[in-house]
C-alpha cells in the first residue's frame, strides 16, 4: 500500500516563496514520485480560530491558496485537495482528541507561544486557538497518514500528534500510526528569510514575495531588498552572508559557478548592489514565471477549482468516516448496535 501524506495550509492569505521552498516544493515532489496517497487540507477551520471576526478573509483565501496550488503544480488528478470544514467528522475526532491532551502540555508548544506573542492576544486568547494543535492532529490522523511534509514550525504540532496517536492505541487498542513530520534538508529552505531580513518572511511582516507576485512588484521587491548596508560605493568590499540578495541567489540560482565567481567579486569590491539585483531579478522571474502564469490560466476558470475542492472534499470525507468508525469502535461508544 502507499504511503499516505496529509498536510495543509491556513488560507489567510496567498502563499509566498517561503511556503515554496519549505513545504509546497516537497509536497510536488512527493506527489510525482508516484509513491504516496496525498491529501493536501485547505485548513479554514484553524484559519478561523484566530480570525473569527472575519470570516469573508477565510473565505476569500480559500480560493487563493487552492491556486497557489495548482500553480506550483500540485494536481488533483494526482493529490487530493479538499476544505477542512466540508469534513466535519474532524470535530469530533478532536473532541475525544482533547481528553487525551493536558493544557499544561499545550502550553508548552513553541510555535503557539510565539504566535500568542505575536498576536497580541493578551489574556483573551480564544481556546480554539490555543487548542488548534489538537485539531490539527486529527486532521493528519483521520487519514492515518504515514508522512506530513511541513515547514519546521510545525514540527511541534506533528510532535503532539504521536503523543496524541500513541495515548490514543495505548488506552483503546492500536488504531493510529505515528506520522513523520518532513522539513527540507538545506537551512535556507527550512527558513526562507524575509526580503527585509527579516529571520522568517511572514504575510504579517510585509516582507514576503508571492508566487503571484507579477513581475513589476518582484523587481520593486528585488530592488527594495536588504543588502549589506556597509558596501556603500561600488568599490567597497562587501559582505554576502546575511545579505538577502545571496541568500536567494544560494536558494534560487541554478548557475552555482557563476553565483560563487559574483560572491568572490562582492566580497573583494567592484560589484555593485544593482547588478547583482539584476540578475536576482532574472533568477527569480524565470522562477515564478510558468508559476504565475499556470495560476492565471486556474483564475480564469474558478467553477473548475471549487468543483475540484468539492470533489476531493467528498473523497476524503469517505476515508476519514472510515476511520472514525473504527475510533468510535475502540472506544466503545456502538451502544445501539446489534
Ligand atoms: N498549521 C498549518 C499552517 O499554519 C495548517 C495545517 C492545518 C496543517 N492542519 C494541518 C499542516 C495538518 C499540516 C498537517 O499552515
């Protein structure tokens, strides 16, 4: 049997370069390897427990990652992508998910806490919020996926999600797999600085390129990015390390000879900043071309895409009432069966 992969995103905005070469890049890979079963989440339901008060910013961005998508060339005839909320099966994995989970425990995950500090919740942080880790394992196990290619930051929910599956087979009898978590192996990757320098690029932060980004805002992006604030004259030596305009030449560029040979010319002096954003420029637009163009042809045809989220919503509700039934089984709770 093949191996099954679950993993998703939060549609609360377009998604960006970073959720490229973090996840999005892995899971294509993945999907054309021909070895796994994928289903890929549109996970408006979590997007929702911090954006209660704006539903229609949910909703709109539904659409938006569904294209980000099909764009970077997850395909449905090979993937399935389905909403979260079209499952609400999911709920009530959740809910006998909780007892099994203490908040002590939850306190301690990392990637909320920063969030939590981020958000500037203060003291009225909405339990939905403070719980989604536990929605989000039973999101990967109610497909009883074997793998979830993410960003690093969400290896602590992927870390919960075994707790929760081995607590889960201990008391009521083996049910779960452990899901692995999968995160690229290069660091630059793992953690896409922001155009600004950002040490993470995040929608909130304004520092991000998006895979619909059009070729004018990349170059005004390219053109705006944090360099070495040292390397004032062109003949001053420069610094590569820590200048984002290296950082996704290393991540982007293909001809490694020619980047090195620019690097040694930064370094000694004589190569100024506009050159090297240039030809970023070029790295970069031959990188989200085809991307963006694909994600225009999808935009012209949205019936296409909502039916195609309806479908994979329908399939994938089929296999996680498969295993809910065997949940609700080890459990015990078939009180009127005969
Ligand atoms: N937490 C993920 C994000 O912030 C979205 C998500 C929801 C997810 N459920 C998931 C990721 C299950 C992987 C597996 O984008």
């Amino acid at each position: 049997m093949k191996k099954r992969i679950l993993t998703g995103d939060r549609p609360t905005g377009k998604l960006h370069i970073g959720h490229y070469v973090g996840s999005l890049k892995k899971r294509v890979e993945m999907q054309n390897s021909g070895e796994y079963e994928s289903f890929i989440m549109i996970a408006d339901m979590q997007a929702l427990t911090d954006n209660a008060k704006n539903p229609a910013k949910v909703r709109e961005n539904i659409i938006e990652v569904a294209l980000d998508y099909l764009a970077v060339g997850l395909d449905p005839k090979l993937s399935t992508i389905f909403v979260q909320s079209q499952i609400p099966e999911l709920c009530e994995l959740t809910f006998y998910f909780m007892n099994l989970v203490t908040v002590s425990r939850l306190e301690r995950n990392p990637t909320v806490k920063t969030e939590i500090s981020q958000k500037e919740f203060g003291k009225s942080i909405p339990a939905g919020f403070f719980t989604y880790p536990v929605s989000q394992a039973a999101d990967i196990l109610s497909v009883n996926a074997d793998v979830v290619p993410v960003g690093e930051d969400q290896l602590p929910m992927i870390e919960l999600t075994r707790e929760i599956a081995q607590s889960f087979n201990t008391l009521y009898g083996e049910t779960f797999k452990k899901p692995e978590g999968i995160v690229p192996e290069d660091g630059l990757s793992r953690r896409l600085p922001g155009i600004d320098g950002n040490e993470k690029m995040g929608k909130s932060l304004n520092n991000s390129i998006y895979l619909s980004d059009d070729a004018k805002t990349l170059r005004k992006k390219i053109f705006s990015m944090y360099t070495d604030p040292f390397h004032i004259r062109v003949e001053d030596p420069g610094q590569v390390e820590g200048n984002m305009v290296f950082t996704y030449l290393d991540v982007f560029g293909k001809n490694k000879a020619k980047i090195q040979a620019m690097k040694e010319h930064y370094i000694k002096g004589g190569l100024g900043d506009v050159v090297c954003k240039k030809y970023l420029f070029e790295v970069m637009d031959e990188f989200l071309l085809p991307i963006r163009t694909r994600r225009e042809e999808y935009a012209k045809n949205l019936d296409y895409v909502y039916n195609m989220l309806e479908e994979g919503s329908k399939k994938t509700r089929i296999i996680v009432n498969e295993i809910l039934a065997k949940v609700r089984e080890a459990i015990g709770l078939e009180y009127f069966k005969k």
